[in-house]
C-alpha cells in the first residue's frame, strides 16, 4: 500500500503488531538449560517450553508436551531467562499445526509497551553476548572454491591494487591487515599489518580479504614475518564468499534517514545518519534506546540526501550489531522506493556508487565530440555525416532517458578535458537490459586518473549495477566487437568460460548483422506464396521451434517464449514514458501451411545510433522455410516503411545463403551475441575488477612505511 501524503501515512502509526514486524521477526534461539529462554501461559510457572524465536512482537516455542492453541483471545504470557522473568504480555495464538505432535507454538504478542520492549530486546542482548542467539533474518553466505592459480593470482593482484581491507586469524587471535603487493620476482604476496605478527608463531595463518562484492577466505601454511610485514607464498585454494548481491558503498556525507518506530511512537521522529548504501538496502548508525531488531517494517523511511532531497522508502531492518565502543548500533535494512520516488532514488544511489560517472543529460554536445574522437560512427564502414539526421532525434532521447532510470542509463566518465568514455545501458525486453554505445577517448588518459582501466572500470561498474535496482531483471544482452582485444577479453572469453561450465547461464556466438533498406523492393511477385501476421496457433509453432533450436538462455532473454513473444507488456511499458517499442511477426505460407517467419522489432528514434532495436530475424518452421525469405524481407520492408524507416538490420544467425544476395541485403559487421544471466553479475565485474585494476603498478609498488 502507498499513502498519498506523509499525513495520512503517520496517521496508522503505531502500526498493529501483525503490521509492525515480520512473523519470523527477531532472534532464533538455540541457548539449553541455564542459557535457555522459556515461555509460560496464563501464570509464570505454567511453563510450556523453550523459545527458538522471539521479538518484540512473536513467540515461537518448542513445547515439553501438549498445549491447547484454541483459546481464540489473548492471554498473558510470561518469559524467563538469566533468573529474570518479564510479563504479562498479552499474546495470541498464530498459524499453529494442531495435527502434528510437539509442532512449534506461536505467539502473536499485542500491545507491548515501550518497557516491556526494552526488557525483551535486554533479554535478547544477553543472550546474543552469551552466543545462543541470531538474528533470524540473517541469510548464510554462498560459497565457492577457486583452484586455477592464474586465477587467483589475478584475483589477489587486484585486490593489491584497490587496497581493500583484510584479517589475518591465528589462535584465537586476530589483527587487520592489506595486501600490499604481489612480488613477481619471489612469487610472494606481501602484506602489512595494523600491528607486529613477529611473535604471533609459525604459519599456518587464516586470512579473509575483500574484492569487489566478495570476501576471499584462504588458509597460508607458510609466511615469513618482519614486524608488521609478513610474506606468504600464493595460497592453493580461494574460497569466495559472496556477501552481497548489490554492492555497497559508503554513503556520500550529510547522508541521514528519519523515522517513526512502527511499534513505539512515543519514541518520536529518529534521525539517523546512514553508513552505507545499495539499491536494495543501507546501513544506519543507531543507539540501543532505538530499541531495532531484526524483522522490524518501518513504513516511511525519508532518506535526506547531501543535496536536500528527500526520497520516501520503505524497509525491513535486517541486521542489528552489538553496541559498539562508541555506544552506537549499526542496522542493517533492505529498503524499497515508494513507486513515486523510484527515478529519483535509482539516480541517487548510482551516483553515490560511482561518483566518477555522470549520466549524460546536458551533455549531449559533449557525446557527439566523443564519438567523433573514439571513431565510434567509423564502425561498420560508417561516417559521421550518415549520422547527422539521427543528432537531433538522439539528443533529445539523451535529456528523456536521464528522467527514466526504469528503462535507460547512459553513462559517462567526464574529466576537465571533455568526455573520456561512455557506455549506455537500456532494457528493449521483460526481463533483459541491453548495454551498447560504448566509446573512449583515443590516447593518454588525463591527468587525474593513475590507472588506464579506471575509466571502464567505472562506467562498466555503473551500468552493469544499474539494472539491479529493477526486480525484473534477469538477463543482459549485447552485441559485441569482438575485433577489439578489450571486448574479446571483457566480454567473449568471459561467457565462453562460463559456457564451458554447463550451467547454462551464459550464452555467445558471432552473427551476422546485415543491412536493409526499405526502398529496395526486390519487385518479385512471390507466386504461391502468402504473407500475413502470424495467428496464435502460428505464434505457438514459432516459440516451440525457436525452443527447440536455440539455448534456454536466448529464448528467456529474448522474450521468445510463448507467453512474452508477442512483447506486449514491453510495449506498454515503454509507451508508458511516451516511446517507441514494437515486435510484430508476419508468416510465410504456402498452401495456407506456415513454412517460415520473421520476427520485426522497432525501438524509439534515437535509443541508439546504429538503431539496434530495428531489427529483424528469419525463422524457418519447415525445411521448405528459407524458399520464402526473400518474401519475407520484402514484406519486413514494407513494415518498416510504414513506420518512417529507411533502413534496418537483418541479423543473420547462420552462414546465409542464396537468398540475402537476392533479397538485396547489405553486408554488415560480425559482432558476437552475447547473454549473460544477471545472476552472473557480480562475476562479472569481478572480472572487469581484475582486467582494469592497474595491476601494472600492483606488480611494481615499491614497499610503503
């Protein structure tokens, strides 16, 4: 539900229990005997067992035998632990299985006083400190092994370069450390420490490191020490531990939230400064009297930026730390935007996540340079004057596309000079987003930046996060130049490493991207053969043979199967913002039996220069199939000439053949399709992280203090 103003929203504050947290709120218990919560009913010795979940607003109980849970009304409960015993609260049975024996007990606890709030959440800190309890919200860390050793020097290499932070264990001890460098010459890593490890004993030393979005778990059974120097050998193995989906980042200064406590507003509006940030999810400074936990849904978060916006989100509170030495407590929440300020809040934490970048609105003068210099319009046997008529169309696309983060990013790395380097993103399918126009400035770098990959890096680290705000996405698509030796590396031997896996989450071939025009009407009258929109039942045939004949991945990404291959939901989208977006299938059938189709898309005037989104497939549904291709073409031409083009791509996905020499198609480039499943994301970058990371100067840092 969404409330029309912050007024009515305060009104239903403080919200109903069953409203104010999860059902599976707070902390799991696993304390026996002494360490142990318990729970009673009706009077504090009828105890009925021992807690494994509480919160402020839930019990849940392991019962020592039977219980009657048909008591419709509330009843006081009691709660007993370290000799102290709170109550009575009022509390009420929920969703119980009464059918199986000793099946856990649930409690829905209903007007809970701000004391008895503090005493429970007291209750829960101590049994925190004691190690038998967790936050119940908490998801467990994914975990792989990484054996290649040029992997993992690759990997280590760049954390060198980005100098994150590290903790080497041993014997119950531990102290921070960074990576400093990898020594090419002794094939060591060398690491400084906050203290001296001299007389912390031999090797083997536990070491946890952070990369990109990843902590890096690796076990050294040798090192060498020097007081806070230590020199180790690589490590065998790397276990990666994926900590995050979305990448967090510190969040800019003067960055704060303000609150109502859903359950207690007599605690009044908290303000409170925000550590981090993601687009999913952000870390605030609290104080113990805040009374968080783990489970909490404050309705109305309004999140004041550095510039003096203000942003409606809603949250969960995920995570609350121990007191710190400060006497503050970190909560960690997932938040969500209020539909109304999802734009504004997509562009704010992109900004705060890659604070190098711009997106390119005002700046479309400055593209145009940029493109220019890159020889980005010499592509495909182009010139920049074949592109003048598209200018005014693409800068005006360029000023809308920065108002709807919901379907663009168009991304640039500025410097006192001008424009360095660009790369856009758009999402043309359901559940795909597309990167493209990607172009860098010749030469040198300037002079504010040390490393030559930092560039990409950056602009690739913005528009590959960018699509992790939308709960849609599943998929990206490009088509890629494979001539160039960045995009070979970044981009074709990535998926052709993770095509070799099996798993079927990547996907890349090369294709032929040929050119049509509308006005080259072969002038064939096709005898024998009828053209016409494809009927549902010709729609099925065509989804289940592109099923049969492609991967998994290229029909999801696509929007090939048959529920999405009309694109409809795509179009409304997009003609939501006032664009264009079509796909429209016409068959070919001879004696009224379809043999073939082609597959028509048309994007918005100026999404992209070369107009990627004009594109057309052919489909053979027989063997008789490619016979009718030039028809095809001839009625793909009359479509898009109806629709104000004057040419589009045929992308060509077998070696061709007679009929694109007699169709009049025109030759074209070579890129490589490539699709990767968002879920290979973070990979991804990861491995952008270690192709740009400077590792020139991670291999050649001379010792520092």
């Amino acid at each position: 539900m969404e409330f029309v103003s912050r007024d009515a929203l305060f009104n239903v504050i403080p919200l109903p229990p069953a409203e104010a947290a999860l059902d599976d709120s707070g902390y799991s218990l696993h304390g026996t005997g002494p360490d142990a919560i318990t729970c009673s009913l009706g009077t504090p010795d009828a105890t009925i067992g021992e807690v494994t979940r509480l919160s402020p607003t839930v019990v849940w109980v392991m019962p020592r035998g039977s219980v009657d849970t048909s008591e419709p009304r509330t009843m006081p409960v009691y709660l007993s632990g370290c000799g102290v015993t709170l109550g009575p609260i009022r509390g009420a049975f929920i969703r119980t299985d009464a059918e199986t024996a000793n099946a856990p007990v649930g409690l829905q606890l209903v007007g809970v006083t701000l004391e008895q709030g503090r005493q429970i959440l007291s209750l829960l800190a101590d049994a925190l400190k004691r190690g038998v309890a967790e936050p119940a919200a908490s998801v467990l860390p994914v975990q792989d092994t990484i054996e290649q050793a040029e992997r993992i020097r690759s990997i280590l290499v760049a954390i060198c370069a980005s100098g994150n932070k590290g903790v080497l264990r041993r014997m119950g001890r531990t102290v921070r450390m960074v990576l400093e460098r990898f020594n090419p010459a002794t094939s060591q890593l060398e690491w400084r420490t906050d203290e001296s490890v001299t007389e912390w004993g031999e090797a083997p030393y536990d070491i946890d490191v952070i990369g990109y979005n990843s902590a890096y778990r690796m076990k050294l059974d040798a090192g060498t020490t020097d007081g806070d120097r230590l020199f180790t050998p690589l490590p065998e193995q790397l276990f990666r531990i994926r900590h995050r989906w979305h990448r967090r980042v510190p969040a800019p200064a003067g960055v704060s939230v303000s609150f109502h406590h859903p359950l207690w507003r007599e605690l009044g509006e908290l303000s409170r400064e925000v550590v981090d940030l993601s687009f999913s999810g952000m870390c605030i400074r609290c104080r113990p009297e805040d009374l968080m936990f783990p489970g909490l849904l404050p309705p109305l978060l309004e999140l004041h930026t550095d510039n003096d916006q203000v942003i409606s989100l809603r949250g969960e509170i995920r995570y609350v730390s121990s007191v710190r030495a400060d006497g503050t407590v970190l909560c960690g929440l997932s938040v969500l935007p209020y539909s109304s300020d999802e734009a504004r809040w997509v562009r704010f934490v992109s900004q705060a996540a890659s604070p190098n970048t711009r997106t390119s609105e005002n700046l479309e003068d400055g593209l145009w340079d940029l493109f220019t210099r890159s020889g980005f319009f010499s592509l495909a046997g182009k010139s920049a004057e074949e592109f003048e008529e598209l200018r005014l169309a693409f800068r005006n696309m360029a000023k809308k596309a920065a108002e709807i983060p919901q379907l663009f990013c168009q991304a640039v790395w500025p410097s006192e000079r001008g424009l360095e380097a660009t790369l856009s993103f758009m999402k043309p399918y359901r559940h795909a987003w597309m990167g493209h126009q990607v172009a860098k400035r010749p030469g040198k770098p300037p002079s504010n930046v040390s490393e030559p990959g930092q560039i990409m890096r950056d602009l690739y680290m913005r528009t590959f996060e960018h699509p992790q705000s939308d709960p849609d996405f599943k998929w990206v698509v490009a088509y890629v130049e494979a001539l160039n030796p960045w995009i070979a590396k970044a981009h074709v031997r990535y998926a052709e490493r993770q095509m070799a896996t099996g798993s079927g989450l990547a996907f890349t071939r090369k294709v032929h991207m040929l050119d049509v025009l509308t006005h080259e009407l072969t002038g064939r009258t096709h005898e024998g053969i009828s053209v016409g929109s494809a009927t549902p039942n010709e729609l099925t045939l065509l989804a289940d043979t592109i099923a049969r004949t492609r991967p998994d991945c290229y029909v999801e990404a696509l929007d090939f199967t048959r529920d999405r291959i009309d694109l409809r939901p795509v179009q409304a989208r997009w003609k939501e913002f006032g664009l264009e977006r079509e796909r429209e299938i016409l068959v070919a059938r001879r004696g009224g039996m379809p043999v073939a189709a082609v597959v028509l898309e048309m994007g918005q005037l100026g999404t992209n220069l070369y107009s990627l989104l004009d594109m057309a497939r052919l489909f053979s549904l027989t063997e008789a199939g490619p016979s009718t291709y030039v028809a095809l073409v001839d009625a793909a031409r009359r479509w898009y000439a109806a629709r104000r083009r004057t040419s589009f791509h045929y992308l060509c996905e077998d070696e061709g053949g007679d009929y694109v020499q007699e169709s009049g198609i025109h030759a074209g480039p070579d890129p490589y399709m490539w699709i990767i499943s968002s879920k290979l994301i973070p990979d991804f970058l990861e491995h952008i992280s270690e192709l740009t990371i400077g590792r020139r100067s991670a291999l050649t840092t001379t010792r520092q203090g």
